[in-house]
C-alpha cells in the first residue's frame, strides 16, 4: 500500500472529523422523538430518491441560489459541486490505476504524488482533462467569494455575514486548499511531464522563476496539512453545514419535523446554516440597528457557540422573511422560539378561565381573539356582515374567551401555553360547532396547527368570500384604489393569499405592493418582538406602509386585527380591516336596512 | 407684493399669543398676532367651564380679546403661516392668504392638540356611539346635548398619556383635575347616576385641586378606582362593557356603564414649516424643547424664535398665561439687545 509521511495530517483530520461527525448525528437523532407521519412502503424508497435529488440539487447544484442571484449560485455551486467531481473523479481515476481492491482514502487525494505516471491509466487523457477543469471550477468559485466579502452587492445582496470565531480558522484554510492543490498539481506536472490545461501551463510558467523540483514536496505536505486543519475546524465552523444539511434533507423526507421544544431535528437545523447571509437583506430589524444581532445568520452563529445576546433572541419578529429566503430550509423561527423555550423556567400554572360551552345547534362559530378585542371595529363589522347574510353565527369569545395560547407560544412558554390550549379545545369542542371562523391570523394558524380540532377552520377572509360566492351578501363596488398587505402569518404562516384578494375585489380596486405574498413585510407589531420598545416598533410599521403603498392609495386593507392596530398609529392613509371594508359597502335589502338603523340606534337610548 | 414689517410675529391665537400680544405691546413692541381659525381663543373655545372652580372659560378668552381690542392689536384671522425663512438676523415669514411678513421676532404660541383615541380601538372610540372624548362632553355640557338619564357613567384618565402602547409617554398634567371636575359636572346632571373615575395615579398638584377632589367623593359621591381600562366591548343589551385591571386589587373587573368619557392626553400642535437653517429642537415628547428649562424656559434652540404657552408641553390656563407674559419679557429683552 502506497505511504507517505506527508498524508499524516489529512489522514487524522479526516478521522477526527468522522468521529465528530457521526457521534454527533447519533445524539441528535436519538433526541428525536418519531415523525407523527412517516412514509412508509413504496413511499419510503420514494423519500429516500426524492431526498437524493435534493441533495443534488440544493447541496451540490445549489439550485434556490442560483435562483436568487446568478453569481452567487455560481459561487456556491462551483465550490460544492468542482470539489465534489474532485473526489468522485479522483476516486474513479485511482481506481483506474491501482491494482488494489481497497485504497486507503488519502490515495486518490494525492494520487499525482504517488503515481504520477499514469499514462498507461485506461481515459487517462479525459480524466487529467477533468480534474483540471473542476480544479479551474473550484479556484474561480474561491476568488468570487474572495471578492465577496468586499463587493457583497454584485452578488444580490446589501449585507452579507461577518466571519467570526472557528469560522475564520476554517475559512482560511478552505480558501489555501486549493491554490495549495493547483502549486503541487503545477508543480508535479512540471517535473513529469504531465498534467493538462491548467496543471501543465501553470507548471510551465512557475518553472520560469521556482525552484519547482524542491518545491513539489512541500506542497504536497502544505496541502495535506490545510486539509487537516480544515476537517478539524470543520464541525466547528459555519461548514459544519456541508455534512449536515445532506443529513437533514434525509431526515426531513422521513417525515421529521422540527418544533419549538427543541430537539435533535432542530440541531440539525442549527448546524445546517452555512451563513450563506442570503436571510440578512430581509430582517426588518437591519433599519433598527445597523449591526444587526438578530436575524438569523448572526444569531445562529450566537447560539451555536453560547454567546449571550438578549436582544437578538427576543426582538426578532418571527416573521419568518428570513425562514421564506432561506435555501437550505431552516426552520428559523421555530429556532429562535426553541431558544426562547429553554431559557424560560416552565411553571406549572392554575388557570381561572370561562366553563366550557353549552352544546348548541350553530354549525359556524366565531372566534374573535385577544388581539379581536383590541379592535372592536372588526369585530362589529362581523356582526353586521353575519346578520347581512343571515347566518347564526355563535361567538364563542363574545363576552369570556381563552387565548389561542400563541402569544404563550412565542415568549417561550409553551408548556404554559399547552395547558391553555386543552382547555380552549374543550370549551370550543363542546359547543359542537362545526365551521369555526377567526378574525385573527395568529389563532387561526394556532388552531390548525396546535389543536387537532376535527372541525373546519377558517379565517374570516375565507368566510367572506364563501359568503360572496355563494351569493348571501351583496357588496357594491367603489373606485377606491387601495392596497392589501398580507399578515405574516396568514401570508407566510399559512399561505393563504388568494381570498383576501378576491374578496378586496369585490368592492375596490387592488393595487399590489412588490413585496407582496411570501416577500410581505411585517407590521411591527407582531407578539414576538418582546424586547422592542413601542417606538421602534412603530418605526418598523411606518417603514413597512411606505413601501406598501402609494400617493394613489386611499386605503390600506388588512386582514390580522394586529397589524391594523400598529399600522393605524402611523398611518397617513385610512387602515381598515376586510371585514370592515365589506361591511361598509353591503347592499342591504330594504327591510334589512329598517333592522340595521334600528340596531345604531339602540345605542344611544340609556334607557 | 408688499411685504408686512413687524418686530415680533405671534402664532397661535389661543390664550398663550393672547396674552402674549398685550404684554409685548404694553412694552411698546410692534406685533401682529396670527391665528389660523376665524376666532380667538385657541383650545379653550372648546371648554364650556374651567377647573377648578367652574368658571366659563368664555369669560378668560373674553377677558383677553378685550384687551387685544383696546390696544388695537393687528389679528389675521384664518390665517396660517405655512414657511418661514432666515433673512439676515430677520425672519421672513409666508402666510396662505399670500401674506409675506417680516420679523424680528417670532413667537410660537401654537399650542397643543388632542389624542385621537381612534388609533386606541380597543377603547371603543369612533365604533360605540356612547364612547365620547372629554372635549366633546364639554360641547354637549355646553348646550346641554348629552342625551337622557345613563345609570353609569365612567371617566377614564390618561387616554394617549403615559401610555406606552401608543407610544406616548409624558403626562397631560390636566386631564385628572379635568376627570374630577367633569365628573362632578355629570353628578350634576344626573344625580342619580354613578359616576366613576378609573385613573392611574391621581395629580392634584396645584391650589384647589386637591380640595376639587375632596369635594367630589365627600359632596358628590363620585367612585374613583385606581385601574387600567384594558378594552371595551358591548352586551347584548348594547351596554359598555368596561374590562379593567384594578391595580390597587391586583384583580381584573369587569364594570358596565351607559357612557364612556376618554380624557385625551395633550399632543404638540403642528410647528409651520422652517427653512433648513432654522432648527427648533424638540424634547420626547414631540413638543419644543426650551434652551433651558428652568432659566430660560421661553427661549428655543434658535436665536430669535421664542415658545410659549402649550408650545413647550401641557400646562393649566393659569401656567400658560404667566408662561406667555414671561416669553414677552424674553422677547423684549432679545430686542433690545438687537
Ligand atoms: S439561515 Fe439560511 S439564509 Fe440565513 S445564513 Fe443560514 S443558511 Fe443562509
Ligand atoms: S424571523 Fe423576521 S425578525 Fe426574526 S430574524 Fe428572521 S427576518 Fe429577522
């Protein structure tokens, strides 16, 4: 069997690095608990293909990237998928030219130092050819990232993440080992006559001034070594992602979910972030503070090295823009949240909440929420488009309600919020509803996704333009120009982006923003930003409505009671919420008419 | 175009340029006042009687156009300065009437505005018919508009004050002392109505306050609860119902009332537009920041442009008489010195 000394350092960095790697796979995956959903059969095979192309896809190909922005895909993908053909290459080539059946792996990785001669290697030719052009591939990708770290813009992007810490050992590194490669590369071919495009040319010209027959042997040595000190640097550093991210693609086709108690799949999140800084331009935060310790490509790197940062932890916004721009898939919110959770001591607590709801024999209840409340307007003007269509609608939280339990949820206190969310259940289970209608986003996705409810749940922009299409409630048209700004977690949250709009377009004409649907901003307000005071969160909201609307706009309609609340604080323009925007605009029959004066006018009677 | 020539420029025709304008003209200043609307007298128009012992506020904005009347003061009614610009030392100021005047001088007596409580929905304001500000239960006091006999009627103090959801965070100082004497106004009224206070804290500050207070729970029975007015929603039978934290209980209530008074907060009055060079600093809260507030509490941050009154944050009638009548004795001392 071929040896060197000079293999020594790759050979234990690359041992060392394994032995990391997989003791901590096998502690995360044993942290979690089984998928509620697993494909099983045919299905199984299935996830394991699908899972495989991803990985092609998005790890090597960089595929989300590239649609992001052309140069930066090209950086990604050069240096991935170059380095990955090195090795399928280079493993095949060795092959080709040892007799043994097993090669010990530092074999083909410096295969020109033990066999230099290989001009009997069947495809000899091909195969210089392309170890020289993957190694030409990968050298291009590193002088973009090289260019980078000064000219972020030319790759899409504003900001772009500071290296810090291990990140800079491993970067170093990465960034030596392949002008290392392409001097011993050079240099080998000089002294052997071999190589190809890149190798021989480059040999022929570092001939003309270096000693390059001393020089071979160091090279190859200096090589070894930057190998070695990058698989140790490696699970430390931001590339810790390259192993991992192929392993959570797997696990994430096996059905594994990650959550906001934190387990194994959620470490897997953690160290699959490359900081690849695409998230950075879409944190609201940046207009905060110019040093942005939140978003996630800088907060990740503070949770995974234990760094304190408070702010960071509980002023993001969980408007998941960053979850939505994110090309590898991290569940950054649930990150952030699985933080927030283990930093909260969880106490047992005794609730003094309404008994459950007499069964009735409403199909359709209505859920206004908390946040509801803070915005009566919506709420009456549910009532008045309910009576319009004449539906009975029971309202479940008209005088006592419970809290969804989200803004539990999202200040870390889940198990807190978990015992609020049974009883909840209970109370709505037993009034036998069998459609039950939110005005507020938050509840609605709580609902759907926290409760197990075996009833239909709806948002009340999906009500309305039922109601609309089913013809029990007329609306007339005004040629009102107004603009429509999706909640984050309606948008975002649960993709619900079409009934809104078509129901806006009944009654005025819709102008859409450029960062409309998944790209929407959020209002500021949201229930996560803890530790953002009221003016910056207003600040956040007027940033927000002026990119949203114009001077032609007259109105901003919503659909999150929330977002009306802090975008009226600073608004110039009217903020009115869909349902109000309907209610006002209802064609009444006339008895109808007579029943609702009479309903105005009942206020202002004391007696 | 001529352009008007004046030493000092008053803004605001409310009580502070009211009593502003005598006193620079007593000391022999050539003013002119401005005032935006058709009449005098600012924001105390809207109150039908003062605190704290009942007086018509009519009879101080009188008391003070009278004497503007005597002196043959300058007024621009309707009038309002939309621009004004540095001119070598001077201030050249532009009205919407196409007025161009030249100054010395500039007095801002621009005063304050109210909190719109629309923004604060859970309130009720703009969507219960029986929800009202404490400006528009003036007006109905006033000509005696407020409707036939409510059982319950309940004040709640610091509505846009000291209210950090609404990002405002200083207090109106004279929205408590305005609660107490509304609410003994409603008794008045209604006697057999319950009339409740829900305050934060309760700043008697000044002469008679305190004794207003006194009055109100020994003479006219009035509640007072120390709580927080977490929202507010109807019932079936279109009652108010008032969901409040009791913070002297540490327990929520509930409370259901025929009438909801709003005391709104006091929020600084649009400044005119200034040139570039001219820089007016502002404190928190929005209203002009003095050059200093012990010593100099007229004077801004620009040499020649003066505050008074509400200009420079809330004040009672009384502090902005006495606050205008000492920014004339600055101006005055600015003019000599010219
Ligand atoms: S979270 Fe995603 S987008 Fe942000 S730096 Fe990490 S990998 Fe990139
Ligand atoms: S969830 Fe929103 S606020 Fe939080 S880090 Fe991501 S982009 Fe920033």
């Amino acid at each position: 069997m071929a040896f060197d000394p000079l293999v020594i350092p790759f050979s234990l960095g690359l041992i060392f690095l394994l032995i990391v790697v997989f003791y901590k796979y096998y502690t995360w995956i044993r942290q979690m608990p089984k998928p509620k959903n697993p494909p099983k059969g045919l299905n199984r095979i299935k996830a394991y293909f699908d899972a495989s192309i991803e990985v092609i896809m998005e790890s090597l190909l960089h595929r989300k990237i590239f649609k992001q922005n052309k140069l930066l895909g090209y950086m990604h993908m050069s240096i991935a998928f170059g380095w990955f053909m090195l090795i399928v290459v280079g493993n095949l080539e060795a092959k080709m030219t040892s007799t043994n059946a097993i090669n010990p792996p530092y074999f083909p990785i410096f295969l020109n130092f033990f066999a230099p001669d290989r001009s009997l290697t069947p495809g000899h030719g091909i195969f210089s050819f392309t170890m020289d052009l993957f190694l030409a591939m990968v050298l291009s990708g590193l002088l973009l990232a090289f260019i980078k770290r000064s000219k972020s813009r030319l790759f899409g992007m504003r900001r772009t993440s500071k290296m810090r810490g291990m990140d800079k050992i491993a970067l170093y590194s990465l960034w030596l080992i392949f002008p290392l490669r392409l001097f011993a590369e050079s240099f080998n071919a000089y002294n052997h006559n071999s190589g190809n495009f890149l190798s021989a040319n480059c040999g022929d010209f570092f001939a003309t001034f270096l000693p390059v027959a001393q020089l071979e042997y160091s090279m190859w040595v200096l090589y070894s070594l930057s190998l070695g000190v990058f698989f140790v640097a490696l699970p430390w550093s931001r590339y810790s992602h390259i192993p991992t991210e192929v392993v959570l693609i797997f696990i994430r086709h096996l059905g594994y979910r990650s959550c906001v108690k934190p387990t194994g799949y959620n470490m897997f999140d953690l160290y699959s972030c490359s900081r690849c800084g695409i998230c950075i331009d879409q944190c609201q935060i940046n207009i905060l503070s110019e040093t942005n310790k939140t978003v996630t490509a800088h907060y990740i790197y503070d949770m995974r090295v234990g760094n304190k940062n408070d702010f960071g932890l509980y002023s993001c916004l969980a408007c998941g823009r960053c979850e939505e721009a994110c090309p590898v898939g991290i569940k950054t919110v649930d990150l952030r949240i699985g933080k927030r959770y283990s930093e909260t001591p969880q106490t047992v607590v005794k609730y003094n909440v309404p008994k459950p709801l007499k069964p009735t024999a409403h199909n359709v209840g209505y859920f206004s929420g908390c946040m509801g409340k803070l915005t009566p307007s919506v709420i009456e003007s549910m009532h008045t488009i309910f009576r319009a269509a004449n539906e009975n609608v029971l309202h479940i939280d008209k005088e006592d309600g419970i809290c969804c339990g989200r803004p539990l949820i999202l200040s870390g206190r889940v198990d807190q919020a978990a015992q609020l969310i049974q009883l909840n259940k209970d109370r709505i289970v037993a009034s036998g509803i069998k459609t039950l209608v939110t005005s507020c986003p938050i509840c609605l996705k709580t609902f759907k996704e926290d409760y197990d409810l075996n009833i239909e749940v709806i948002h009340h922009s999906e009500y309305i333009e039922q109601l609309l299409e089913t013809r029990k409630i007329k609306t007339k048209f005004t040629n009102q120009n107004v603009a429509y700004h999706d909640p984050c977690e309606l948008g975002r949250g649960l993709k619900i982006y079409d009934a809104p709009r078509n129901v806006i377009r009944n009654v005025a004409i819709l102008s859409e923003n450029p960062n409309k649907n998944e790209r929407e901003l959020c209002c500021g307000g949201s229930l996560a930003g803890i530790a953002l005071s009221q003016e910056q969160k207003q600040t956040l909201a007027s940033d927000a409505i002026h990119q949203i609307i114009d001077n032609e706009t007259k109105a901003l309609i919503t659909s999150c009671p929330l977002c009306k609340k802090s975008f009226t604080q600073t608004s110039v323009i009217k903020v009115m919420d869909i349902a109000e925007i309907i209610s006002q605009n209802l064609i009444l029959p006339a008895e109808h008419k007579v029943k609702e004066k009479q309903h105005v006018q009942e206020f202002v009677n004391y007696n | 175009m001529t352009t008007l020539k004046y030493q000092t420029v008053i803004i605001g025709g409310g009580v502070a340029g009211m009593a502003a304008a005598t006193e620079l003209h007593k000391s022999g200043s050539k003013v002119v006042l401005i005032e935006g609307n058709k009449k005098l007298g600012g924001q105390v128009n809207n109150w039908y009687k003062v605190f704290p012992n009942f007086r018509p506020a009519s009879e101080i904005v009188n008391s003070l156009s009278t004497n503007l009347l005597k002196d043959k003061i300058p007024v621009l009614l309707e009038t309002s300065i939309t621009h004004i610009e540095s001119n070598s030392g001077n201030y050249i100021l532009k009205s919407n009437q196409g007025q161009v005047i030249e100054a010395e001088t500039v007095l801002l007596a621009t005063g304050f505005n109210t909190f719109d409580p629309s923004g604060k929905e859970e309130y009720g304001y703009g969507i219960y018919p029986n929800v009202l500000t404490s400006v528009e239960l003036e007006q109905r006091l006033k000509t005696n508009t407020n409707g036939i006999s409510p059982k319950r009627i309940a004040l709640v103090h610091c509505v846009g004050s000291r209210d950090e959801k609404v990002n405002r965070l200083h207090c109106s100082k004279v929205c408590c002392v305005s609660a107490v004497k509304q609410a003994i106004e409603l008794k008045e009224f209604y006697p057999n109505a319950e009339i409740i206070c829900l305050y934060m804290d309760l700043r008697m500050y000044d002469n008679g306050f305190e004794e207003l207070y006194r009055d109100a729970q020994l003479q006219h029975n009035i509640k007072f609860i120390r709580g927080r007015l977490s929202e507010c929603a109807l019932n079936i039978e279109k009652d108010l119902v008032l969901k409040i934290q009791d913070t002297l209980a540490g327990l929520p209530m509930k409370l259901t009332v025929d009438q909801l008074i709003l005391m709104v907060g006091k929020e600084a009055h649009q400044l005119p537009q200034f040139d570039e060079s001219i820089i007016i600093e502002k404190a928190s809260h929005g209203f002009i920041k003095p050059a200093d507030s012990h010593l100099n509490p007229n004077t801004t941050s620009q040499p020649g442009i003066f505050c008074c009154g509400t200009t420079s944050g809330p004040k009672t009638i009384q502090e902005t008489i006495s606050d205008a009548r000492s920014a004339s004795l600055a101006v005055c001392d600015y003019l000599n010195k010219k």
